[in-house]
C-alpha cells in the first residue's frame, strides 16, 4: 500500500430532493503535485482554445461552439495515468429516509464513505478531501465528514480531513465537476437528454475511456471506477 498524501477532489450533483433521479458524487483523486501539474495543463488548454485562465470549467456550461475545448480538458485527464476517477451513482427513486431512519444529510455522509472507500482501501493516506463551498453550512459539514470516515473501523490508522474550497480556484475540482456532470447526463432519461454538445461529449468520454457510463466497473478498476448503489437487499 502506498503512504503518499492522496487529493480527493469530490464533487456532487442533486443531493438533495429536487426532483431529480439520480444523485452522484463523483471524484478526481492523486497526489498533490499531479493536482498542481494538471492545473498548468488545463491553463494551457484554455489558452490554446482562447478561453480565459479565469473561466470556471463547469457541465453546464458545455456547448457547441466550444466542444474541442472540452474534448481537450478529457484528453488531459484519459492520458494522464496518475489522475483518477470514481463516483457512486444512486437512484433516488428507490430511497426511503424514514424506513432507515436517516435524514438526507445523514445518507450524504454515507454516500460520501463510498466514495472513498474505494481509494482510501488500497492506501494509507492521509487522505485530503477538497469539496466544493456552497454556503455556510459546508464547513460544518466538512467537519462531520471528516469525523464520520475517521471512526469507520474499515479506515483504522488513516487519517481524513475534509475541508470546503473555492471550485473557481481549484482546477482538478472543476474537473471533476466536468466529469460528474457527464456521469449524471448519460444516466438520466433519454428524455431529458436533449443538448447535442453533451451527447457529444458523453460518446467521447466513453471512446476515450473504453466503457460506457451507464455500467458499474469492476471496484479493483482504478482510471475512471463507477458504483451503483442500491439499497440493502437490493444487490
């Protein structure tokens, strides 16, 4: 098992009960200095593609007229061995809070030990967690997160600590962002999925990665792993 700080730069869309199917978090993870060395490389790729250093990447804003831009932001990712990729994918349809007696909140914090577990099984940490700041209350929440994966007894002697940032300055945040947003695009009703530019861009990321994004991976999968959770029984 490897001992080196490991980056978790984690990312959720429709957590909570707005209406939505599925909920995703889903996460860039390596090492500092591969975090620092892909922030230099998607500087570039805007330069490259005349967009500004200070333009957020973010899933809504894809669109046509800069899909090469995108396109490029996945290339960075697919070719670099040392970035990596995880989500836990859940239907929400099939959640029922009061039955488990939990609040949406508490199943947050559930399905955030999901999503590392995965990482934090195969190495010692620590482990930084980097979540994207929503309000005021992410603080507090980042606090709970680090409490609750530190008395999980699959994590004995590893140590977490979550801390909210700024998503505009974190590029491997935005990243992430990127790749959730597609992860929950391709999953939604067919309905529902009416840009052509993400379409485009969902084909592309499963060209690039040799999978499609509807399908669970196997867990020892480390380049881009997908979870689909399900409720106990379920499996």
């Amino acid at each position: 098992m490897e001992r080196s700080i490991i980056n978790i730069y984690s990312d959720e869309s429709n957590h909570i009960n707005n209406g939505s199917t599925f909920m995703l978090l889903g996460a860039i993870w390596c090492s500092p200095e591969a975090a620092k060395t892909l922030s230099g490389k998607i500087k570039l790729a805007k330069l490259n593609n005349g967009i500004s250093i200070h333009r957020e990447i973010k899933w809504t804003k894809v669109s046509q007229a800069k899909i090469e831009y995108y396109k490029n932001l996945i290339d960075i990712f697919t070719e670099d061995d040392s970035l990596k990729y995880r989500a836990v994918i859940v239907d929400k349809t099939t959640l029922d809070h009061e039955l488990f007696n939990q609040t949406e909140d508490d199943f947050y914090y559930k399905m955030q030990y999901y999503l590392v577990r995965n990482i934090a099984e195969k190495r010692f940490g620590p482990f930084k967690i980097y979540i994207d700041y929503k309000d005021a209350w992410s603080n507090k929440r980042c606090l709970e997160l680090s409490r609750v994966l530190g008395n999980k007894t699959a994590f004995i002697n590893k140590t977490f600590d979550a801390q909210p940032v700024a998503s505009h300055q974190v590029s491997a945040l935005q990243l992430a962002d990127l790749i959730t947003g597609a992860v929950m695009y391709a999953n939604k009703p067919a309905e529902e999925n009416q840009s052509l530019a993400k379409k485009e861009l969902v084909n592309y990321i499963e060209k690039r990665i040799g999978q499609k994004l509807t399908i669970e991976t196997p867990p020892a999968l480390e380049k881009f792993n997908l979870f689909f959770w399900e409720p106990r029984g379920n499996r």
